[in-house]
C-alpha cells in the first residue's frame, strides 16, 4: 500500500486510506511516506469503548455487502493489541464515538 499511496500523492490526488491503523508503526510508517512526498497526513481516531464495539459488531447480520462478521473473541484480542495514538501523534484528530 506504502507505494501506491506514495505514487497517488505524488500526482497530486487527495488520498484517503480507510484502516485502522491500529499499531504505532503503521502510523510511523504512513507518516514517513507523506514526509517523502513532501506533505503531512492527519489521522482521525475515533475512540470507542469495547462495549460499544461489541454491541455494535452484535447486531451485524453479515446481509449488507461490506458486512463482516467479528467474533467477540477477535473484538477482544483487536482491542487488547490496540495502541491507541500518545499525545506525541500531534497530527491526531481524536473523536469520541
């Protein structure tokens, strides 16, 4: 992704990558690509207790056409190795959901 990512901001396009960004070093890692192409990326991170996430992964039905279905035991092990971004990560939009 790291290339494609370098080649679109280098035409000029607006890029938005939808992931969650869940570990520090892929943030680290999109960081230095946006460096090398001269500009610096904002990261929202939408803050959501676990028992949000439970429920709301819950009641998916696995009928839309992006629907995946999580297990509780993939929610818990996902939030547990989730680092969440450190007052350092200035280019951090945090939202609470």
């Amino acid at each position: 992704m790291d290339s494609s990512l370098a080649s679109l901001i280098r035409k000029g396009e607006k890029v938005v990558v939808d992931s969650t960004m869940c570990k520090t070093v892929r943030r680290s890692a999109i960081r230095a690509v946006c460096a090398e192409c001269g500009v610096k990326p904002l990261f929202v991170y939408l803050k959501t207790p676990l028992a949000t996430l439970v429920e709301r992964l819950d009641r998916r039905k696995g009928d839309g056409p992006d629907d995946q279905i999580v297990s509780r035991q993939e929610v818990y092990a996902f939030h547990a190795g989730f680092q969440p971004p450190g007052e350092e990560e200035t280019d951090v939009i945090t939202l609470e959901s």
